[in-house]
C-alpha cells in the first residue's frame, strides 16, 4: 500500500488531533496520522509540495523520517506535469491525502486519482476535515476528521456503467467497492453477459433481480441516474410475460433498436420458428420432411428435440404451402420467402468473412424483414 499527499508550507505550532475511524493520531500532519491509522511504512509515503514545503520537513523539531525527505517530489506551476507524475505514482491500493496541499496541488491530485480510479482500484482518497474552524493550526492543536471521497468515485464510476449500459448493454469494466452500489454493478454486469449471449431467459431473471435492487435505491444519492435504466430493465423484464416466440421477437426487437444486428437477426430467426412450432402443435399441421436415418418423410411433431423439430419445420414448410389445398392465413409463400430470406442472412452472418455485416443495407433489410413479421405476433 501506497501513500500520496499534498502538503503546502503552513505553519504549524504543535501536533494536531486527527480522528481516523474512532481513534484519534496526534501528528503535526495530516499526511503522518493517515500513514500510522493505515499501517504505511516510510518508505511507500510520497509527498508533493514546493521547497519551501521540503524545506519545513527538514525542522528538527518535526523528526519527519529522511526515507520521506529523501522520497519528497517537487512540484512547479505546470499542471500538466503534476498530473502526469501522479498518475505515475498511483498504483492498485494507493491511498491520496488531500487534505493540506495548496492551489492547484489537491485538485490536481484528486483529479489524478480520479482518472486513475477507471482502471485501478485505489486504496481511497481522504480529506481532514477541520471540527472548529475558527482552530488555527499555527497557533493551537486542533481537531480534525477524515472524511473518504471514495464513496464519489464509486458514484462516477457507476454513473459511467449506467449510461454506457443505457446506451449499448455493455458495461465497462469499472472499480466499484461501496456495498450500497457494488451489487448493482455486479447485476448489471451479469445482465450484460446475458444479453450479449443470446440468452433471453437468464437476463430476463437477472432484469427481474435487478428491478427490486433499483426500487430499493430510490430516495438514494442515485436516484437521479437510476430514471433511464429502470425504464431499460423494465422493457427486459417485461419479456416474462410473454411466450418463447414473442418473448423471442420482442427480444430481438430490443436488440435491434441497439443496433446489435447479429444478436437481432438470430433472436428474430428462432421467435419465427418458435411461432412456427407452436402453430403446428396447436393447429395439428401436418408438416413433414424425409429423414435420411429412417429412410422415410417424418412428420415433424414426432421430433422431440425442439431443434430438431424446428429444422424440420423450416425445411418442410416450402411443400406444406404448396400442397395445401386451402392457403393457411399466417404461413403461405409469402411466408416461406420471407423465412428463406432470414434463414440466409443468418447463415451469412455465422460467418467472419460476410461482408453484409459491414453494409448499411443489412440493417434496412433486416429492418424489413421485421415489419413484415411483426404482423404474425400482433
């Protein structure tokens, strides 16, 4: 564990109070009562100030540790620079003081750690807050309270996953740790997993699940984020109420307006043969195909697997509409174009090569292909 701190040249007439979780750390500064409430050896504490700063380190009386003196980091009026070399600085774990820099070095520092929290977990970023603030340091020992700012970032950074999930159902790979918010990362991320992978059944339970988090959030420091999402969980969510072939189409629906075509045109593929199936069971179809083990055209209701009988459909279709005698309201030849179309497209995109996955055109037409659907799960 790492400890960064800002210290400007303040005076300062004895040892100060400094509460850290009920326990109080008499030290002339913040920066050395944060190292002993945390455990830091001398040697992991980096402090950043001005000359005058180093110079007031190396009192006598103030018996700073020379591994610190000797680890102390001189900063100038370029922000830029301070914030690269923090950046430099922060590790995983890595604890920021911010509490008795001067002008642009605590900003700076926590804008660092800031910038840093999206791919590091940081150990926390601490502030001493003053309990009287008539108190002056330089003339008397006064009390003081850190505060962690941890509780902040946690809040942007899953304000970052909230919108990029709103957005895209990905969720970027953010350090969330305060245990009133990790658990809607930790579901929202689950939910993602499940979108991604076509599995409509697993992340309508995981929208369900996160549904109830959300409702216990509200009134929360979050709640203004939160509106947008529960509108996006609860269309997900909502796909329960539905049976595989319209869950599946609403599903591929949901997709769609995402833009995630791939995962659109498959949901939208199985919702038809889902449809198909369950017309057949319902209206007793009789819809057949040769099957190559049994040497002999088998009806498709006979498949068990729903696979199978699925595949049977969609290679039995073409001569159930042209052999029936009266046109079936839903499945005609229109029907079997249309199948064959999206069978087609579905069968192109499997593969890495199809260059209709990168045309303008493969939307629009999956986009008609919908519409033309849409009129079979009124």
């Amino acid at each position: 564990m790492k400890l960064l701190a800002v210290l400007g040249a303040t005076k300062v007439a004895q040892r100060q109070r400094y509460m850290y979780e009920g326990k109080v750390y008499e030290e002339y500064f913040s920066f050395l009562a944060l190292a002993k409430a945390k455990s830091i050896d001398d040697e992991a504490v980096y402090v950043m100030g001005t000359p005058d700063t180093l110079a007031m380190l190396r009192q006598p009386e103030f018996a700073i540790a020379s591994v610190i003196q000797e680890q102390f980091i001189e900063v100038d009026d370029s922000v830029d620079a301070l914030f690269e070399r923090c950046m430099g600085l922060i590790e995983e774990e890595t604890i920021l003081d911010l509490t008795q820099g001067f002008r642009h070095l605590p900003m700076t520092l926590l804008l660092s750690g800031l910038a840093s929290a999206s791919h590091k977990r940081l150990g926390g970023i601490y502030y001493a807050k003053a309990d009287n603030l008539t108190c002056k340091p330089a003339e008397a020992s006064c009390n003081f309270t850190f505060i962690t700012l941890q509780g902040y970032v946690d809040r942007s950074n899953l304000d970052a996953i909230i919108d990029n999930f709103s957005n895209s159902w990905v969720v970027p790979k953010l350090p969330v740790s305060l245990p009133s918010y990790a658990p809607v990362q930790v579901l929202l991320t689950t939910l993602s997993r499940h979108l991604l992978s076509n599995d409509l059944v697993q992340a309508v339970a995981a929208a369900t699940k996160l549904q109830n988090l959300l409702e216990a959030l509200k009134g929360s420091p979050l709640e203004y984020s939160l509106d947008p999402l529960s509108q996006e969980i609860a269309k997900i969510a909502a796909l329960a109420h539905h049976n595989e072939a319209r869950r599946l189409f609403y599903g591929a629906a949901h997709y769609y307006h995402r833009s995630l075509h791939l995962h659109a045109m498959t949901n939208l593929f199985e919702a038809v043969m889902a449809l198909l199936d369950e017309r057949v069971k319902s209206e007793k179809l009789n819809i057949v195909f040769f099957d190559l083990k049994e040497h002999r055209n088998k009806p498709c209701h006979e498949y068990k697997s729903a696979y199978k009988r699925r595949n049977c459909l969609k290679k039995g279709i073409k001569e159930f509409i042209e052999k029936s005698k009266k046109p079936h309201p839903l499945f005609n030849a229109a029907f079997q174009t249309k199948l064959k179309q999206l069978d087609k497209m579905r069968n192109n995109s499997a593969h890495a090569h199809a260059t209709e996955k990168a045309e303008h055109a493969y939307a629009q037409e999956l986009g008609v292909l919908f519409a033309y659907f849409k009129t079979h799960f009124a």
